[in-house]
C-alpha cells in the first residue's frame, strides 16, 4: 500500500522548481498547491479506514511502511488548511477593513454551513441504501457538524467556530485596523476564545484531533500580520539555512518521547506536540520560499478543496459496502469517482 504515497511525493514533486521571485511564495496558486497535497493525504488517511474495517490483511513490507507514515503524519496532513485560513482570513481583515468583517456569518459561516448541510443530505441518502440505522438527534446533530451521518465533520465544526470567534472578537471590540498592536491583542482574544472551545470540546468527550490543531488558525493569523519582518530576518544573511536546520531539528527532537519509551514527565508530549505543529509549517512555508512548488493538477485539487474533502466518503462507503474494500481497488476508484462529484458540486453549490 505504500505505492499510494510514493504517488502523492511524485505528483507533490511534479513541477517543483526553484523559485525566482520570493515575494510570491504565499499566492493563491503555491498555497493551493500545497493544500492540493494535503487533501490527497487526507484522502489516503480516510480510504484506510474502510480498508482497516474490511479486516485487511498488513502483511506486506509496503503495507507496514504504509501504516508507518500515516502513524508519522498523523493530524500534521491538516495544519496547513487552518494555517492558510488564518492567514487568509487575517490579510483579507487588512485589506478590506470592517466591511469583511461584517460579511464573516454570511460570506464565511453560512455558506459552508449551507453547503455542508447539503453534503448531509447526500450522506442520510447513501445512509438509507447501505442500510444504516439512523436516530434523528444524529441526524439533527449532523446539520450543525456536531454528529456525522458518515461524512467528516470535525474539521467543518473547527472552522466555523474559528470564523465565529473572529468574528466576535472584531465586532465586540472594535479597534483601528491600521494599529498593528491592536490586531495582534485581538488575535490573543481569538487565542483565548479557541481555547475555552477547546476546554468544551474536552469536556463534550470529543476525539483529540477534534481541538489538537485549532490554534494553528491564530498561528495563521500572526503570521499575517508578521510575514514581512519574518521574510527579513530569515532571508537576512545565512540565516535561512540556519532556521532551517533548527527548524528541522526541533522537529525530530519533538519525537523523542515516541523514540524512548521511559520517558514520562507531565506535559512532554503536549510540548512535543507544539514543536512538532511549529516546526512542521515553519519547514512548510521555508521550502515553499525556495521553491515553487505545485502543478496545475495540484492546484485544481487545491481549489477544490471543499467538495473534494465533504464528498470523498461517499465513493468509499458504497464502494466498501458493495464492491469491495481491497484498497488497490478502493483508493483509485474512490478518488476517480470523488474527482466527478466536483463539477456537479459546482452546479447546486450556494453562493452568498
């Protein structure tokens, strides 16, 4: 199974190219490509898990090695997405002002809400035909992102609360947008928001990866507002070489906790954890400074992000339930059917 990640890094590296012009490392088109890498290991984590229940058989060296990177990758293969969106959400405040502002629960919280509910529909349909028992608290549930019917959820649930939290914060305390101070108080505020999400999110009984990435929107979002003093001081000299190998090393250090097992101090894998998340975008966004990374194939994946993510369970639940889940066949037929569903989604898409 391994082979289905040897296709990803050649199709991540098809096209790469060492970049010219410095100052467009974070354009739509390099920012969707990466993103476009990300959904195709997502895509990968989730087509495993039909495979894992159909009792496949990881006999294989190549099956081993499969397991091995997605254990390695873990929720690393979404940090990107909330990241971007900070970034966006953050530069978008910057340029437009309060008019943006005041678009977020119509531009930003209903439309993917609406649209997400749409996916649901599907989903309670593909439900019905597979022969799944359905309560209607479940189902209510579903529509607020706060229960799945079989399609994924969690993240929409993030999002939308990190859009909110914006947002709040923005509206409850209005400041001049021009102080650079002012935003950077106002994201601490998002910060402090996003945790006490977090806390409730504990204590709902929710899976860690429901809250162990959120604050990689506000991470996002100072990145926004910093970029350009970070730009100066890693280019600055050798520096970039440097902070790179750091950078690197802080995020092999990050698993040290993994490598020896004895090690068992209070709060080292949280820490471990924050070092990995940091460690592995500042890699991100470094390499994608030297070097242009993306084709067009990429990049279409990229913008296509949000029916690429709601719908890719629907092939794979039926695929599962009445053909089979071998995933030689599953994966490419999957991601062939899920990649048919984009320009339908286009047609009955809500735009607001």
């Amino acid at each position: 199974m391994v082979i289905f990640y040897i296709f990803v890094l050649i199709i991540g590296l098809w096209g790469v190219s060492i970049r010219i012009d410095k100052k467009q490392y974070l354009s739509k088109e390099s920012t969707n490509a990466i993103k476009g890498i990300c959904i195709l290991l997502v895509f990968l984590r989730h087509a495993n898990q039909y495979v894992k229940e159909s009792g496949y058989d990881y006999s294989c060296f190549g099956d081993y090695l499969f397991l091995s990177v997605d254990g390695f990758l873990d929720q690393l293969i979404v940090i990107m997405f909330l990241f971007f969106s900070g970034y966006g959400v953050v530069c978008s405040i910057q340029k437009k002002g309060y008019s943006y502002i005041n678009s977020i629960p119509k531009h930003r919280v209903l439309n993917t809400l609406l649209n997400f509910d749409v996916a649901v529909f599907f989903y309670i349909i593909v439900a019905l035909i597979v022969g799944r028992e359905l309560s209607l608290s479940n189902v209510i549930l579903s529509f607020f992102a706060w229960e799945s019917i079989g399609c994924s959820n969690w993240y929409i649930f993030v999002i939308l609360i990190c859009y909110i939290s914006t947002w709040l914060v923005f509206m409850i305390r209005k400041i001049d947008l021009d102080i650079t101070k002012k935003i950077v108080i106002q994201i601490f505020l998002i910060m402090v928001f996003l945790i006490i999400a977090t806390v409730f999110l504990v204590i709902s009984g929710k899976g860690q990866w429901w809250y162990n990435t959120i604050l990689v929107y506000p991470l996002g979002m100072f990145f926004g507002i910093f970029h350009k003093k970070v730009e100066f001081i890693v280019f600055k000299g050798k520096n970039y070489y440097l902070i790179f190998g750091a950078c690197v090393i802080l995020f092999l250090l990050s698993w040290l906790p993994h490598i020896v097992s004895n090690i068992h101090i209070p709060g080292i894998t949280l820490v471990c954890w924050i070092l990995r998340i940091v460690a592995s975008i500042a890699i991100t966004i470094m390499l994608m400074m030297k070097f242009e990374i993306g084709n067009k194939f990429l990049v279409w994946l990229g913008v296509n992000l949000f029916p690429l993510y709601i719908y890719q369970r629907l092939p794979m639940i039926l695929l599962s339930t009445f053909l089979t889940s071998n995933p030689f066949i599953l994966i490419p037929v999957s991601f062939g059917l899920t990649c048919t569903i984009v320009p339908a989604f286009k047609k009955f898409e809500i735009k607001l």
